[in-house]
C-alpha cells in the first residue's frame, strides 16, 4: 500500500489533531499509521525518548518534546498482532532499540531486555517529564479483561499492572517478551520518568520494615505460649523468624 506525506506539522498537539488524511480528507488522529476511515498509510515516526507516534515532518514530539529523529521498517514478521488479530507485526528500529509493531493498532511487543534497558534510561534521565499530550487510548472508560497470546508461542499471556502501582496493564510472556496495547508503552514511560518506580521501591522497603517486625512479634508471642521452651531454643525460633522474613525480602522486580 503506498504511503502519503502529510503537510509539514508545526508541533502543537491540537495542529497535530487538525491533519487531513491526504486521501481522503477525514481528519486524523495522532498516534496513529493509518487512516481510521480509508485505510492508506501515513507517513509517521516514533518518538526514540517516549515512543509516542508522530506525523512524519514534525520537528518535535508533541508529548515529551524530544527532537524527533529517523525510523527504520524492517518488514513484515511471520507473527500477527495479539491486540487486533488484522495484520501481522513489523520489526522497526526507534534509535537504539528494536520492537515490533502492528501498524494496523499501533501495539508493540519489546523483549525483556529492551524495555529493562528502555526503562533503566529513562529513570536516569531525571530531567525527563512528559506532557501527557493528547491521546486516544488515555479514556477513563473501563475497558474489558481480555487475555492475549503470546505471538511467539501462542501461549495466553499473564496480566500485569506495570511497576504495581502504575495502572497500565501489559500482557507478559515469560520467554517472549511484553505487549503493550497501543500508548501503553508511553504511558509506562511517563511512570517511570515521574519517579514512579522510586516512590514504589520506597513503599516496599517500608512495607518490608513492617513485615519483618509483624513476624518478630508473632515469633516473641508464640515463646510466651510455651513456657517450657529453653532459653537457647527461644533463641533460636525468634531468629528463626528473623531469617524466614529476611528470605522474603527479594529483589526488586517490576
């Protein structure tokens, strides 16, 4: 399908919204690859910083303001897109990293290893702050459960909530890789470039502080309850405690 140009965008978000589909005149919605009413292909960009998409011709990015730069399509994979199940995912090139994408709804599907490194990046930059532009998948309408396939081995994939307390739901394959629906990786971006992720490792730290005190306490008040046990074995069932709630204390995992 061939792809139109679009008129040179001067950044704003709601100029961003007044684009006309060079086809056939229906007006656009940012975020987006294609028409939503004559299907052509547009020329768009994802942002290399929040990974929002672009209007080809726009200098900067609408939602976090980074300077847009090139993209590089790869081609169509042998996989199709679990969100929309219309077209299979293409791999592209967005600076330095490399996903999948269905052009069709816009989700992307990113190794562990890239969004682990995507993430990393972006909670050191701590100037980084995006706008929260506007955005066609932010709606307050509750969306419906739907459980999705891993495109690289069918599986159903396991449901989320990103960093615990972000409220962006991803689709997980232990072996492949996550999906996100379309503006779910920006969103998750915009959380972590908010200090999300340290407020969270703050809040498991004081929540990990009160477990461990809880299990002392029970520790201490089973002794009371047998009073016939020794002092070394007294000893022992409340370090005993203390090692088993220690062991809890894991890693840090998002």
């Amino acid at each position: 399908m061939k792809t139109h140009g679009l008129p040179e965008a001067k950044g704003a978000a709601d100029e961003a919204q007044a684009l006309k589909c060079p086809s056939c005149g229906a007006f656009l919605d940012g975020g987006v690859r294609r028409c939503g009413y004559c299907k052509v292909e547009l020329a768009s960009v994802r942002c290399w910083c929040c990974f929002s998409l672009a209007f080809a011709g726009t200098g900067h990015c609408a939602r976090c303001g980074s300077r847009l730069g090139l993209e590089g399509d790869l081609g169509p994979t042998e996989r199709t897109c679990p969100g929309c199940k219309a077209d299979v995912l293409h791999t592209i090139d967005v600076g330095a990293h490399r996903l999948q994408e269905c052009p069709e709804c816009t989700g992307v599907m990113l190794d562990h290893e890239t969004l682990e490194h995507i993430t990393h990046s972006r909670e050191a930059e701590a100037g980084v702050r995006l706008r929260g532009g506007p955005n066609k998948a932010s709606s307050s309408v509750r969306q419906p459960v739907v459980y999705r396939q891993c495109p690289g081995c069918d599986k159903i994939m396991n449901r989320k909530n990103f960093g615990r307390v972000s409220g962006v739901i991803i689709d997980v394959c232990s072996d492949h890789g996550i999906w996100f629906d379309p503006d779910e990786l920006t969103q998750v971006l915009e959380f972590v470039a908010t200090g999300g992720m340290s407020r969270l490792r703050e809040r498991e730290a004081m929540d990990a502080k009160a477990e461990l005190s809880k299990r002392r306490l029970e520790a201490l008040a089973e002794q009371h309850k047998q009073p016939h046990l020794n002092t070394a074995t007294a000893h022992h069932g409340s370090t005993g405690a203390l090692v088993l709630a220690l062991s809890g204390l894991g890693g840090f995992n998002w």
